[in-house]
C-alpha cells in the first residue's frame, strides 16, 4: 500500500478494496484483495466486512466478495448528477425513439469507460447496460472512440467484440478544442441490427452526438477524475 492519497488511510483503503473488486470484473475472495491492493489480510479482512455491512459488498455463494447492491442506487444517483448526463438525456431520448434500441453514453475515467445513461429499447430482445457500469476501453464502438480511434465516417460500428451476438454504433462528443470527450451509441442484438448496422443507424447516432456536443460547449462539464493508483 503506498501513501496516503486523501490524508485519511481507512478511507483510502476502503476505496482500494472496493476498487479491486471493481476492477476484478467479478467475484474476489480475500487473497486476491490482498493481492490486487497490498494491504495486509487482516486489514483487507476488517474493511471487506465492514463495507459488506453497509452494503458496498456483498458475498457470492463461495463467500467471495462482490459489488454490494447499495452501489447500484448510488452509481445512479451519481449518473443523475453528471451536468454531461442531464445535458445528454433529451438527444438520448429522441435517439431511442428513432432507433428503438438501447442507448448509452460513456465517458471515460482512468482505463474503463464509465456509464452514465443508459436508456433501454422497448423491444423485449434487447442489450442492458447498467447506469455506473464500468466496461474495458479498446472494446466495441464506444470503448474503441474513447481510447482514441478516429471515427472518419462520424460513427464506428462494432459486431460481438464485447459480447458475443451483441453489436453497437457510437459517435463521438467533443469539447470546445474538438477533443472527445464522450462517446453515444445504441446496442442491440446482431440478429437484429444486422451487419449493416453502421450504414442504417450511424446517422442518427452521430446527429445526437452532435446535439449533445452542442450543449457540452454552450455548458461544458467537468471531466471525470481519474482515480489514483494507491499501490504506487
């Protein structure tokens, strides 16, 4: 465990459990905590089970620790929150009724891209994405425009890269220097979408970003904050 980032430890290692968690993409069980945050077992031990006291964590059948369902309330309130969120949510909107598919917007924070809308398609076959879900960068549409692949056609279109038999197109949200800042997209089922998928909906994809690219400027948000290496 390094030094201390805020100035009080408990709480600075309380985050690095958490964040390890987060970060496995599933379940922990305690040697890996304190693999993956250099804290000793007995004080990773302290701080899981308190945290699942409280509902940060929680156990899975095999008594490793996962998120806890109270994140679920909090990562949306934090969504809501968001100024990029609340100026995105009207294009967002019209976006879906457009396409009926599911919509998302992501932004990226440290080596995730982070959910902070997500918007469901009417349809019962459809893709979910949790508001406060953390997925890879380098991985379908949005997470290949947020690690910084142009998009030469205003959108870029992905097939069963993150999840098998799932596709998506997103567009890119600028800033004021043309930088992106976020990325909107629309995801669905292949069978549906089709292979064709960028030429039908890229379109509509990139006019909400547009939209949203126009409010960001006339009311910029403040960027995410990456979060800090505690092991360094």
């Amino acid at each position: 465990m390094g030094t201390s980032v805020s100035g009080v430890g408990v709480i600075d290692k309380s985050v690095a459990v958490i964040d390890a968690v987060a970060d496995a993409g599933g379940a922990c069980s305690l040697a890996d905590l304190v693999a993956r945050t250099g804290i000793s077992r007995a004080t990773a031990h302290r701080l899981a089970v308190a945290l699942e006291v409280h509902g940060m964590l929680r156990r899975d059948a095999d008594g490793r620790f996962a998120l806890g369902s109270r994140l679920i309330g909090l990562g949306r309130q934090a969504a809501d929150g968001w100024p990029l969120a609340l100026l995105a949510r009207p294009a967002l909107e019209a976006l879906r009724t457009e396409t009926d598919e599911s919509v998302q917007l992501y932004v990226r924070d440290g080596s995730d891209r982070l959910c902070v809308v997500s918007l469901e398609s009417p349809h019962e076959l459809r893709t979910i994405v949790e508001e406060g879900a953390r997925l890879p960068l380098g991985r379908g549409s949005a997470g290949r425009l947020l690690s910084g692949e142009p998009a030469p056609n205003g959108w870029v279109a992905s097939f069963g890269e993150r999840a098998p038999e799932v596709g998506s197109v997103s567009a890119p949200v600028r800033d004021g220097h043309g930088a992106v800042i976020a990325a909107v997209g629309i995801s669905g089922p292949l069978a549906r979408l089709g292979d064709d998928a960028g030429t039908r909906f890229g379109p509509a994809v990139a006019r909400a970003a547009d939209q949203i690219t126009a409010a960001a400027r006339s009311d910029p948000p403040q960027p995410a904050r990456r979060r800090p290496d505690l092991r360094s």
